[in-house]
C-alpha cells in the first residue's frame, strides 16, 4: 500500500524586488496531506490550478522530498530508500514530453526498460506486449518524431509501464487526446486496477472521467484537503437537489397553480421559461425528492402535451466549483 | 550501473547517426585548427622563428610549433568531452526528458559513463584530424612513445570526464549553458599551457592552473610525444591529473545529486 501521512510541501520562490535586491517567497503547495492508494483501487486527486496536485504527484514518485511528513510505499521510504520507491512506481504525464523523439517507440522503451534494469529477454517481451496493448505495433520501429499527438500519448502509456509498477500516478494523461482515444485510455486504466491489480492515482481537469474511473475521490483546495469521499457520495453530499426539466407548448394559469400546489407539498422549487420564439414553455423544477411520476400525472390531467423531459442529477464538477466557491466566500 | 552506460550509449549513438551534430563537429575542429593556424603564422612572421631564452627552459623543447600543435589539439579534444558530457543532463531538461529519466532508478555514474564514452567516437575522430593538420604544418612524431601517450590520453580522459560532472552541476543550478562553460574555456586555454609554457604567467595565476586537469595533461603528453619519455617522467603529472580526477568526480557526483534535486524544486515553485 502507498500512504502519504502528514505531508507538506514549501517551495521558496526568488522575487526580484530591484536590479540587486531579491527576497524569497514562501509558498505552501501542499499542507499535512494524508491518504491511501491500495492496488486494484484509483484514487482521483481534484481541485483548481494550483491545489497541490502535481506537487503531490512528484513527492509520491521521488521527484520532490516533503518538507514534513513520510511517504511510504509498501513499507518503503520514498526519500530513504528512494531508488526501491521509483521501481515500484512510475508517471504518466499528458502532453508530449518525457520521450525522446529521434528514437523509435521501441528503442525508447528498450531505453528506459534498461534504466530500470530489466533482463534483455524479460524486456523484449514486454516492450512488444506493451506496443500490442497501445496499438503501436505497426508504428514500433518509427521515429517519435514523426508521431501524431495520440501516438505519442500512447507511447508514453507504455513508457509509463515499461517497469510494471504496483502504482502508477496519471497526470491529466487525456489531456489534449481526441476523445475516441481518451476514452480507450479510460477503459485501459480501468483494466489495470481492475485485473492487473494495479493502484492508480489521477489527476484530471475532465470531471467526467473522474466519476467514470475513481473509487474514491481527494478534493484538494491551496494544499489541503477538504473532502474524501466517493464521487456519488461526494456530489450528494454537497448537492442533494435534481432538477426536473419539462418543456410543455402552453401552460395555462389553472395547470400552473395545480403545480405549484403539487411542489409546496414536497418542498421543490419551480421556474417557468418561454423560449424566444414563443412555442414552448420550460418548466424548472428543483427537488430533493423524486416526483417525476407526480409531475406528469398532473400535466397529463390537464391533457398538457410534454414536447421533452430532462431529469438532471448533480455532478461532480457542479460540486467542486460550489466548493471552490464557498470557500472564496 | 553498466546497463545505464550500455543503454545511454546505444540510445546517444542512435541519436547520433540519425540527427548528426555536424555544426559541432566542424566547430570543434576549425576551433583547433585556428589555434594550431595562428600559433603558426604568429611563431612564422611575427616572431620570425626567434623564441624567448626561457622558452625551452619552461617548456623542455626548442620545438614551439610542435608544442603548440598539440596543445592545441589536446585543447579541442578537452573542450569537446567537457562540453558534451556537461550538457548532457541541461539538455535532457530542455527535450523534456529529464523528469523521466529521474524517475528511474537508474545510475547516473552510469549514464555518465555512456554518455562519455560515446562522445569520445566523435571526439577522438576530431583530435585525429586536428592532429593530421598539424602534422602536415610541421608537428613532429619522431620520438613519439605510443604507450605512454596512449595511457596520459586515457588518464586525460578521465580528468576531463570528471571536471565535465562539475561543471555540468553548475550549469544545470544556473540553466545556461553559454556563458558557465566559456568562462572555463577562454580560462583553460590561457592558464593550462595551451600555446605558451605556465611559467610564463603571473604568480597569482599558478592557482587556475593547477585547478585545471588540462595542465598536467597536456604536460604528460608532450613528455611522451615530442620527447619520447616514458610514465616514469611524467610521474608527477600523473599524479596531479589523478588527484584533480578524484576531487572533480567526488564534488561533481555529489553536485550533480544536489542540483537534480534544486532544479526540479526551481521548475516546480
């Protein structure tokens, strides 16, 4: 298991205040964070830009050293014994980087199997199981340079796997991928905490594919950690209310004060929109109830046609800005 | 830590053939070529072949063109192994590669270690031409003691290799590579016996040097060169070289260790 216990991050930043005065800055980028990765489990990190995500990502991975706290993987110290840490884990990052693009994708991954100190058969193997799996066969003995974005993308998928780790942390890893690709991205990680056992931490601005993906969810505000839950319980928690979208041609005074009586009974809320043309009534109704079936039975009483019907329930990301907001409040 | 140095040779060789630094390559030579062209028309026409009474008292030879020639291109050659081995870890940072390379467990003696080795294919090819033009300038080898010179060029190397750990920490702490390694190497040329004995220089630069491996380099060599003298001679030099080559190795490996750590801190705050 990966537990993060305590952990805080400083960094000082140089501010040049004249042509020979500079003064450092403090700044906390993660403040006594604490949490679990088990395998087979994936754990979302959320939160705004600058929230101490890719911060923690780099600690967890041996590329920074905490201020205070310890991380340990499986029994592990990732600053004492970092070098058993980075062979039990790896990172992959969205974007282009992290490979070298006058090789190929497999002397690439030959490249870093080696630095991983990988037997030469053993490495063989897995570099041509792992292009397989990505679908980089035909392209395996191609420069990187000459790659699309996907493929490069894809690459770094099997760079990030190259040394089979037990944890493996995704830094935005669909960021800037069309989205048939992100989603085959989505289904791969999901095979590998669900079959191959593997922990899975991500970091994502796509809230979709946090509730897609994530067992558990860590919401993290200026460094802190503010909630931990699972996306469902998470979103229920901070947003108990469904919103019910009816659009009806007309709505005449007796149906709506039929309605609003109806609603008062369950607490809902109501809104009523014309469209601009004229031709249709939206009727927006806010509950913690569910009263769907009560609502049409009446419209259907009053012989009202419902032209659509929308049920929308919360969502992860309604939840996270809402509290972003409370807590700029 | 073999594997690391197996790999990244193989990956830089790679590199190499598919995208040749060809600018490097010629800069390098022409570099060495320029010094060997104006100690010669400067010694022709300038001096008109009339050396100072001390020279050969400093330098141990009546024979300023060959001494030149091959300060010149032992120069070069040094130049080329600082300069390649020393960028190696800023550029990995400027291709975006750095971070995953420090994400493996891998040695960094051993990367290092790849590193130099391949450049020397390039290097030892630019030396030879350096030398090859000398030669047909007048450099003699007439009492040239192979083995000799073969072991203070391996021993070279090495010196080279590990004032290259150092300053390659110092330019990765700064992020430039322009002015931290030309600094060093308008120093080395003029401190460590390049075109002129060191007992020419004032006494306050002694100092410099004796910082520089060059300097009992270049001095071994020419021993087993130009006077055809076996390590016996150069004893004193060899262990000034292996003494520079275990300080440098010690203080870059652990600078290099401490300056991933600040660069990835500076990157990131």
């Amino acid at each position: 298991m990966l537990i993060v216990d305590g952990v805080s991050k400083v960094y000082q930043s140089k501010v040049r205040e004249k042509l020979w005065k500079t003064t450092y800055k403090e700044v906390k980028a993660v403040e006594d964070l604490s949490f679990q990765i088990e395998p087979g489990k994936i754990i979302g990190l959320l939160g705004m830009n600058g929230a101490g995500k890719t911060t923690t990502i780099k600690m967890c991975t041996t590329l920074l050293e905490p201020n205070s706290g310890s991380i340990t993987v499986d029994g592990y110290d990732a600053v004492k014994d970092d070098r058993k840490v980075k062979s039990l884990v790896n990172m992959i990052a969205g974007g282009e980087r992290m490979l070298y693009w006058r090789l190929t994708g497999r002397e690439n991954l030959n490249y870093f199997g080696n630095l991983y100190g990988i037997k030469e058969a053993t490495l063989k193997q897995r570099i041509d199981l792992l292009l397989k799996e990505v679908g980089l066969e035909d392209a395996a003995d191609t420069p990187v340079e000459q790659y699309s974005k996907g493929m490069k993308q894809r690459l770094q998928i099997a760079r990030g796997l190259i040394n089979d780790p037990k944890y493996l942390f995704l830094d935005e890893p669909t960021l800037g991928l069309d989205a048939p690709i992100a989603k085959h991205l989505r289904s791969y990680v999901k095979t590998l905490a669900k079959e191959k056992n593997k922990g899975v931490l991500l970091t994502s601005h796509y809230i979709d594919e946090v509730e897609e993906l994530c067992d558990e969810v860590y919401i993290l505000d200026k460094g802190r950690l503010i909630l931990h839950d699972t996306p469902e319980r998470l979103t229920a928690s901070v947003f108990k209310e469904n919103s019910l979208h009816i659009w009806v041609p007309a709505l005449p005074n007796r149906t709506q004060k039929e309605l609003e009586k109806l609603l008062r009974t369950y607490h809902a809320k109501m809104e009523i929109k014309q469209s601009i043309d004229l031709e249709e009534i939206e009727i927006i109704i806010k509950t913690e109830q569910e009263i769907t079936s009560s609502v049409l039975a009446l419209l259907s009483n009053h012989q009202l046609t419902v032209l659509k019907l929308v049920v929308e329930q919360p969502k992860l990301e309604d939840a996270i800005l809402h509290l972003a907001e409370r807590r700029i409040g | 830590m073999l594997q690391t140095a197996k790999a990244t040779f193989h990956r830089n060789m790679i590199s190499m053939i598919r995208a040749y630094p060809w600018s490097f390559f010629l800069s390098h030579i022409l570099s060495g070529i320029y010094t060997v062209l104006f100690a010669y028309f400067t010694y022709t026409y300038v001096f008109e072949g009339v050396l100072d009474s001390r020279f050969s008292n400093y330098a141990g030879t009546n024979d300023y063109l060959s001494y030149v020639f091959l300060g010149g291109a032992l120069f070069s050659f040094a130049v080329s192994t600082l300069m390649n081995v020393s960028r190696s870890l800023i550029t990995e940072q400027r291709e975006g590669t750095l971070e995953a390379l420090l994400l493996t467990p891998s040695s960094r003696k051993g990367y290092f270690l790849g590193n130099v080795t391949q450049q020397i294919t390039r290097t030892l090819l630019e030396f030879l031409i350096i030398l090859i033009f000398a030669f047909l300038l007048g450099l003699q080898f007439k009492h040239i003691h192979f083995l000799s010179a073969i072991f203070i060029w391996f021993c070279a190397v090495i010196g080279f290799f590990s004032q290259a750990l150092l300053l390659g920490s110092v330019m990765l702490y700064f992020r430039d590579t322009y002015i931290t390694q030309n600094t060093l190497f308008v120093t080395m040329a003029f401190v460590s016996g390049v075109t002129f004995p060191i007992g020419y220089l004032p006494e306050w630069v002694a100092p410099l040097s004796w910082m520089m491996p060059l300097t009992p380099a270049l001095e071994a060599f020419r021993h087993s060169v130009l006077e055809g003298q076996g390590l016996a001679a150069s004893g004193s030099q060899l262990l000034h070289l292996s003494f520079l080559s275990f300080l440098y190795l010690i203080v870059g490996s652990l600078g290099i260790k401490k300056t991933e750590k600040i660069v990835v801190e500076k990157i990131f705050s």
